[in-house]
C-alpha cells in the first residue's frame, strides 16, 4: 500500500468515527434543547424534523408548503404531515393572502415563535464553538476542508437520490 493509500484509509477511519460522533451528538442536540425549552417555558415541543420546519418558517415567514419542501430537501408530502401537526399542536398557524385564496402560509405561533427562539439559541452557541475550534486553522487548511465536506455531501446526496428512486 503507497502511503497515499494509508493516508486514505486513516481518514475513512475518521470519517467513519465523524459519522458515530454526530449520531451522538444529535441526541445531545434534543436533550439540549429540551432543556433549553423548559427553561423558556415550554412543556412540549415537537420531534427534531418539527422543531427544524419551525426554524424554516421562522426564518422565511409566511411561507407555504412548496417552498419549505424545496428549502429543507423534503417531499412536499412529508411538509404537509409535519406542518398539520404543527398547526394542531398550536405551533404555527395557517393563512392564506388576499390575492390567493387557493394557497395556503405558515407563519408561528407564540408557541412556534417560542420554539424557533430557542432553537436559534442552541444553533448559535454551536456555532460560536464551531467558529473557535476552526481558528486554528489556515485559510488553504479551510478549503481543503470545504472540499472534502463537499465531496461527501455530494457523495451522499446521490446515495439519497438513489435510495429515493426505489
């Protein structure tokens, strides 16, 4: 094996290691922000897939179906699931614009609003570690490492593709 090789497969290794570490991390990400809820008042909020068309509304408000499915990379069908039980457990609410009766927008709640304050919470305190822990390196070390991302979510996002055409 060259050392190119080794080189290689050590960084699959980490790769592999990268992808147990986030499936953690995800459900450290929940409790997170489960307590961060609580701490703003919250009894109940919804799964992760809720809690993030939440951000994508509250971040685009008002927005219909269509354009939170493009958004987030979702079937229009698995939006329009998500957002009915967001509307009935009072998260977000439904209108339609006086020059479209047919369409229907989502803007939030207080409840919703609530939700999408503390997510945006949790995100930027990750953020701010994410941004320290990449001072150390070099604007050429960056984009090697922006490469590498790209390459693997490109790589992914035509597994998921693929899966998708089943």
């Amino acid at each position: 094996m060259n050392p190119s090789e080794g080189l290689k497969q050590f960084l699959y290794d980490r790769f592999l290691h990268f992808l147990h570490l986030t499936e953690d991390i995800s459900t450290t990400e929940i409790e997170e922000f489960a307590n961060l809820a609580r701490l703003q008042g919250l009894a109940s909020f919804p799964n992760l897939t809720g809690i993030h068309v939440i951000d994508c509304i509250g971040n685009n408000e008002p927005i219909n179906n269509t354009s939170i499915a493009e958004k987030m990379n979702l079937s229009k069908a698995n939006i329009t699931k998500v957002s009915t039980q967001l509307h009935t457990e009072g998260f977000i609410k439904r209108s339609q614009m006086n020059d479209n009766k047919k369409e229907v927008y989502f803007s939030l709640s207080p409840k919703g609003r609530q939700v999408f304050e503390a997510h945006t919470m949790m995100h930027e305190k990750m953020k701010r570690k994410f941004f320290d822990d990449l001072n150390s390196f070099s604007e050429s070390e960056l984009q090697a490492s922006l490469k590498f991302f790209q390459t693997i979510i490109n790589q992914n996002d035509n597994v998921v593709k693929a899966d998708g055409k089943k």
